[in-house]
C-alpha cells in the first residue's frame, strides 16, 4: 500500500491541490529539493538533464508502470507541479501543446493496455528519441515511432 500524505488527501477533498508548495515532500521517492529551480533550471534542456540523472536507474522503486510517477519526480525536482496522477495519459492535459516539439517538451505515446510518456531528446523525421521512466524497467532512453504520439506539451 501506497503512502499518502494527509496534506495532499486534505488538498485533493478541497480542491487547493494547486496551493501546495512544489517543496512539499508528498510523494514516496525522491523529491523536489529546490536545487534545479534555485539553479535556474526549468527550461526543455533542464528537464532532459535532470532525467539523464537517473539513467539506469528506477528511482521510483514500483515494479511497473511508473514512467508517469518518473515524471513527475522530475517535473517537481524542476519546480513546477506535475500532474499529480500516475497514468501516462494524463500529461496529455498538462502544459500547452505544441506540434514542432523541442527537447525537453514532454511526449504522450499511446501502449497496448495503456500509455507512456517521456521527454522529447531529438525528433528526426517519423521517429522520436525520449528519455522515460520504465522504458525496459529503468529510466532509459528509447526510440518511438511518431505515430504512436497522442501529444507533444510543453511544461
């Protein structure tokens, strides 16, 4: 069983979710610790900075499905919210979509039985390099066809 902080069940009943400080440590794996934002991180190149961090790793310590939760570590770590939800999915709602993607932008693709979502390294024609969360089960960097993208956002 998962651990949730009562601040964050408390915001969540009453709709101040968006009130909570991005330092608050509401989440059971690594969090924000102010050094990125205070750094003047933040932007596209940042992002793919923080995650290569991790690579070969799985900070998150779930067994599956956790390239959302791997998000929003580093959306966090980068001082912005996140979406809060561990479905891919809904980082499709998450920023403003954008058709020309830049690295750091973030990818939604579309998975059998699901879907996944990563930070846009390079776009070369129908092909998109991502660094995710749980790609072969460890932060890893992937190569997807571009017709699996439901949407490019940016944060």
């Amino acid at each position: 069983m998962r651990f949730v902080s009562a601040l964050f069940v408390a915001s969540l009943a009453f709709g101040t979710l968006s009130t909570v400080p991005a330092s608050a440590n509401i989440c059971s794996f690594p969090c924000f610790d102010g050094a990125e934002a205070q750094s003047g991180g933040g932007g596209g190149s940042s992002a793919v900075a923080v995650a290569k961090r991790y690579l070969g790793t799985n900070p998150t310590r779930r067994s599956r499905r956790w390239c959302a939760e791997f998000m929003n570590m580093v959306e966090r770590k980068l001082g912005r919210p996140g979406t809060g939800s561990a479905m891919a999915k809904s980082f499709a709602n998450y920023g403003r979509r954008v058709s020309s993607p830049r690295p750091g932008d973030i990818a939604v693709l579309t998975r059998k039985g699901g879907g996944h979502v990563g930070y846009v390294m390079s776009v070369q024609g129908n092909k998109v390099k991502l660094i995710s969360g749980n790609h072969g089960r460890k932060v890893g960097i992937g190569t997807y066809p571009r017709s699996r993208v439901i949407a490019f956002v940016r944060p």
